[in-house]
C-alpha cells in the first residue's frame, strides 16, 4: 500500500467518525447521549490521527540536497532543517524523515 492509499484510508476513517456523530434515526435522549460519547471519543482519538498522518508522510522519502552540505561532512534534512553527519542512512537521526540519496 503506498502512502497516498494510507493517507486516503486515514481520512475515510476521520470521516466515518464525524458522520457517526450525525445520528437522525435515533430517540432523541440516547442520540444526544451517543453524539457526546462520540465527539468525546473522536476529540480524544483526533492527535493519533495526526500523529500517524505525520508518520506516514515522514516515510515517503525526499530528496536530500547536497548542496545544502556543510564542510563536506554534513547535510541539511529536508523536513527538519537539522545538520546531520553525511553517513547516507535512510533516515534522519532529529525527526524521522525518510531520506532519499539517488542523484535523480
């Protein structure tokens, strides 16, 4: 699955929970009581929501640009602008970013 099928599945999710709080065929006491469960449970859940779309999108890698490279030793991470050692590895050590190295 590649990130934009995660990130539209995320979004479908956040959705569902939103119309679930747009409940007509409901009494009207047990609808006010399950709308209020509900937002609760989605004001509660909605910084996992963020916090797993940030993840997701930290993975898709980005070009590391190497003229943004300090005394041939370090390079500049495109997400977080953080000076990491030039070692090449995947990710960045500061905030995760998936780094890509190609010279395309």
């Amino acid at each position: 699955m590649n990130m934009n099928k995660e990130l539209e599945a995320l979004q479908k999710l956040r959705d569902l929970v939103e119309n679930l709080t747009r409940i007509d065929y409901m009494p009207t006491e047990l609808r006010n009581e399950v709308k209020e469960l509900l937002i609760k449970s989605y004001e509660d859940s909605n910084g996992y929501f963020s916090r797993i779309e940030e993840a997701l999108k930290r993975n898709e890698p980005m070009k590391v640009d190497l003229t943004t490279a300090r005394f041939e030793r370090f390079y500049k991470c495109p997400n977080c602008g953080g000076y990491n050692n030039m070692e090449r590895s995947s990710y960045c050590p500061d905030c995760g970013q998936r780094l890509d190295w190609s010279d395309k």
